[in-house]
C-alpha cells in the first residue's frame, strides 16, 4: 500500500496532503537513468577488459590456430628456401662449372616475380594477411623450382652433348702400342726423309709392319678415304664433329667407306708405305678447327701417367720423319 505524506499548512492550519511536484519527478527520473547507464557503462567496460564474449573466444581461438599453423608453415618456407639455394649454388658451381658454362645470374631466376616486403609479426596480422603471406611465398618457391628446372633441362642437353663430345675426341692410339715403341717421329719440325731439311712434321708416325690394323681414334663421319697425290697416300679423314677432325695417311689398304660412321677403335685400314714415305708406317694427324695440334697430348685413354711420360719423350725427340 502506497503511504501518503502530509504536511501542516500555516497558513490553513490545516494538515494538507504532498504532492511532489512534476518538475521533481522529471528530475528524478533523469537522474535516475543518467546513474543507471552510467554504472551500466563500468559493468560492460570491466566486462570486455577481462572476459571474452562467445564470439570473441571463437576468434581467439581461431587466431591462436592461425598463428601456430603460420608458424609451421613459415618453417616449412624457409627449409624449401634453404633447399633451393642449395641447388641453385651446386647448379651454378658444380653442374655448370663442369659443363664450362655460365651460371644462371640470380636476376633470370627472379625474373617476373613481384617483390614484396618483408612480412610483418605475426602478432599483427589478420586473418587475411597470413594467408595472402604464405601464398605469395609459396608462389615465389615454385616460380624458383620452375626456373631450376629449366636450368636442369639445359645441363641434361649439356650432358647428351658433354657426352657426345668425349666420343668425339681423339683420344687413343691410332695403331696398337703396347710396347711403347712405335713411335718413330713427333710433331714440329723434323727432318725431312727425301729433302733432308728441316719441314714442319703435321703429325705423328706410328712405325708398324704392313698390314697392321689402323684405328679410328674417336667417333666420326669419314669425309676422305681415297689415294692423296700429294703425299699422304691411301689415306682417311674423319670429321668428328665439335672441330675435331683426324687424318691417317700411308695405307696399305683402306676398309672405311666416305659418308660411313666409325665408331672409336674400329678399324678403318692398314698400315703401308703408299705416298710420300719411306717406310711402313701410320701417319697421323689431329686437326682443331682446321689447324693441326699434336696429338701426343690426347693419348689419355689408354695409357698410364707412366706410359703417358714415356711417349711425351719420344715424340719430343727431334730426329728424322719417315714422310
């Protein structure tokens, strides 16, 4: 039951009912709400400094994933990043050095790819940021691993014409030598057999009984393989492709036919005395890009560091030439 309040009016002498006036309701009413939001404000204000709404803890959450899988993530960037200067470096010092080519300069690896800044702490970015990080990364690892596999696609040529070029060089003995005695003359200038003065000797001379079987000494094309008016005889040219190309002159008889393929120690003819030549013997030249070099220095398949020395001596030596 509501009380009602009374007062003594002096002037009616009389106790007369209270009546609050509207101006004070009003009064109270705002001062009431002005109160109640305020302490409504300091209760939600403590709320969100110390507890998480539902959503909040789902974000929260979400986050704390968010940074542990970058993290992971980020690790796995860098162990992909170390691998591939790893096979950047051995394709630039190894691979290629072994083949003599030029390394790959870093910029053709770079080449339209963006650069970007560096990523900021994790702590500040947003869900969007981590994302996008991690996918410009891994786009700029696969864009290298592109590029090192083209690079890889060029040392596998150089390796099919690194192995084509070993076939293609002259490197045994035209004639069989195990005795290491059948060199009769070297390269330079020698004794001329005929004018007895001092000429310019293209090659070397394998002293040999007729007959002997003569040797191609690396894989090649026969461009020659007919009588030479002007001293070599019965003779034959390979081309071996690269520059290389080889001449064996005074033949007996000739086996090897002009456009044929020989392959390295198959046998292209015999030894003899035919042309320019006072004995049985191999006359043999190995030409470089159209100029003769001698061939003593190419004799490394099948001889010994010894026997190798052995040779060198007899080459050097400046006596008389069979041709």
């Amino acid at each position: 039951m509501k009380k009602v309040r009374f007062y003594f009016d002096s002037n009616t002498l009389r106790y007369e009912k209270f009546e609050t006036p509207f101006r004070v309701k009003l009064l109270r009413f705002f001062g009431f709400m002005a109160l109640s939001i305020v302490i409504a404000s300091i209760i939600v204000f403590i709320s969100f400094q110390y507890l998480d709404s539902p959503k909040e803890k789902l974000l929260r959450n979400e986050n704390e994933d968010l940074k542990e899988n970058y993290a992971i993530l980020e690790k796995r960037v860098e162990e992909l990043r170390g691998q591939m200067t790893e096979l950047e470096t051995r394709d630039n010092e190894v691979y290629r050095a072994i083949f003599e080519s030029s390394p790959i300069p870093d910029s053709s690896r770079q080449k339209k790819m963006e650069d970007k800044k560096e990523v900021q702490l994790v702590q500040s970015m947003s869900k969007n940021d981590l994302v996008q990080s991690i996918q410009t990364q891994l786009n700029r690892l696969s864009l290298l691993a592109a590029y090192q596999n083209i690079s890889y696609n060029d040392i596998n040529e150089m390796l099919k014409n690194k192995q084509k070029l070993l076939a293609a060089i002259p490197a045994i003995q035209p004639v069989s030598n195990k005795s290491l005695t059948r060199i009769a003359s070297g390269f330079g200038t020698r004794i001329d057999p005929v004018y007895k003065v001092a000429k310019f000797h293209a090659g070397l001379d394998f002293a040999a009984p007729q007959g002997t079987p003569i040797y191609a000494t690396a894989d090649g094309r026969v461009t020659q393989a007919d009588f030479n008016a002007g001293g070599y005889g019965n003779h034959v040219v390979i081309d071996h492709g690269f520059g290389y190309e080889t001449l064996y002159g005074h033949m007996y008889k000739i086996k090897a036919k002009v456009g044929a393929y020989v392959k390295r120690g198959e046998v292209i003819g015999y030894v003899g005395s035919t042309g320019k030549s006072t004995g049985p013997h191999c006359h043999y030249e190995v030409h470089k890009n159209g100029q003769p070099i001698d061939p003593v220095y190419f004799f490394y398949n099948d001889l010994t560091p010894e026997q190798y020395d052995r040779i060198l001596k007899q080459a050097a030596a400046g006596n008389q030439s069979l041709d």
